[in-house]
C-alpha cells in the first residue's frame, strides 16, 4: 500500500469503500490488535454529541455495521438523531478514516443471523444487560448470566438488540506522515455519485 503515491485526487480511487477495503485488510494483515475498533458518535436531537469504542461487524457498498442494544443511550440518540460519525485510527500504521452518514437498523434477520454467531456466553451477557441503565450490584448481573447460562435452552436474541448500518455520505483517508504533512483526501457522496478533493493538513 503505497500511500506516498496519493498526491492528487486523480491518485485516489473513485469511490471510498475500495480504499477503506485495501486500508482494513492492510491493517489486518498486520496483526493490530482490535482492527475492528471504531469510534462512534451519536448526537441527541437538539445535537449534545456523545462518543463510545464499538466494533465493526461488517461492511460492505452499503455502509459499516455494528451492533447494540437498541435502549441503550446510543440506541436512543440514534432514535431521536439518525445520524452518526465514526473514525478508525490505527497508530501503528499511522492511518485514520471518518466516516459520516445516516444510521438505519439492520433487519431482524440481519441481526438474528450476527447474534446467534456469537458465543453462547456473549449472547447471554446481552439478554441479561439493561445497556446503560442505571444498577445496584454488578453481582446481580452475573448471577443472572450464570442461571440462564445452566440451561441447555437456546438464547434468542431479545426484541432490544440489533444491528445498525451508517450509510456513509462523507469519508475521509488521511495518511499520516512525521513532519505533520499528512495526505488528506475526501470523498463526498451526492445522489448516487461520489466526488473526491484533497485537502491540506
């Protein structure tokens, strides 16, 4: 991945989802540990934003997907403001990406076929977590995973969690370099079409 070739926006593929797809498999190649790791920022309706580390579950021409509990305060800033930013920085390959756009929810479907691939132990924390309410004893939780983890039952995946794709309309590559003359390239999304500019540092 040669980066120092990317001086003009012509360098630049015509649509981002192709560099974010080269960028992600590099990084992963590379070992980093929690590549998926994304920042997340979702807003309330009159725009007090709130920022939390979610991972990426899966991305494609449509968007990036992750998942949560719908009740969650991401859930409800996400209900009331369907629009969220995200950014990828990987330190040791000094790459970030943002990424901004509308935020749908998944099908049931979607997130019925993500949640049932999960540990039994991971869905089990999520059909007993109250996301971001309020607790008197984290031991209840615990005692709670553990009687339900007693049963051969099967665990399906409460009606309060689920996917979300950010549908992105605004991503932008920067490639870092030590004497702060980083390349910067945005890609903006109008109707189907996307443009391309390079910014400065």
């Amino acid at each position: 991945m040669k980066t120092d070739q990317l001086n003009t926006a012509g360098d630049w593929p015509a649509e981002p989802m192709s560099v974010f797809s080269q960028w992600f498999e590099h990084v992963k190649a590379a070992d980093v540990a929690e590549a998926e790791a994304m920042t997340l920022c979702s807003a309330t309706a009159d725009g007090k934003p709130s920022a939390r580390l979610v991972l990426l579950r899966g991305h494609d021409e449509r968007g990036f997907c992750f998942y949560t509990n719908y009740e969650s305060r991401k859930g409800q800033e996400l209900l009331a403001n369907p629009y969220a930013a995200a950014v990828f920085y990987w330190p040791e390959q000094y790459l970030q990406i943002r990424i901004e756009g509308a935020v749908e929810k998944l099908t049931p479907q979607e997130s019925d076929a993500y949640f049932n691939s999960r540990d039994r132990s991971k869905r089990l924390s999520a059909t007993v977590s109250q996301q971001s309410r309020p607790i008197t004893d984290w031991r209840e939780l615990r005692a709670a995973a553990d009687k339900l983890a007693k049963s051969d039952d099967p665990v399906p995946r409460p009606a309060y969690w689920g996917g979300y794709r950010i549908k992105p309309t605004h991503m932008e590559f920067w490639a870092g370099s030590r004497d702060r003359l980083h390349r910067r390239c945005v890609y903006s999304k109008t109707g189907e079409d996307w443009s391309r500019e390079i910014l400065a540092p």
